[in-house]
C-alpha cells in the first residue's frame, strides 16, 4: 500500500503545480484567461494520463508484498 499511496501523492502534486502555474498565468495575462486554462486543463490530463503506468506497478508491487 505504500508504493501505491506514494504514488498518488506524486499525481496529486502534480495536479495542484498544474492548478497552481495555470491561475498564476491566467491571473498575469487576463486576455488569454480561456486559452491559459485550456492549455492547463491538457497539462492536468498528461499528469494524470502519465501516472497511471507507475501507479498500475506500484499497486503489483504492493499486491505481491501483502
């Protein structure tokens, strides 16, 4: 549970510098507010999309140790 719990952890950090970088960007350059969240809504989805692999290994890891 540990490996699977760790890596969770790394998505969701992910996630909030992806939300984070996304409103600073939006809030410095109003003009481009809906291309800015567009772009940061893709970057949350590679997050996401990319942490799916060594989130599946940690969780056969996790399974053959208990």
């Amino acid at each position: 549970m540990a490996r699977t719990t760790v890596e969770l952890l790394y998505i969701a950090a992910g996630l909030v510098a992806a939300v984070a970088m996304t409103w600073a960007a939006a809030w410095a350059y109003p003009l481009g507010r809906d291309v800015i969240w567009w772009c940061g809504a893709g970057a949350m989805l590679a997050t996401v999309l990319m942490g799916i692999g060594p989130l599946r290994r940690a969780r056969t890891i996790d399974r053959k140790r208990a």
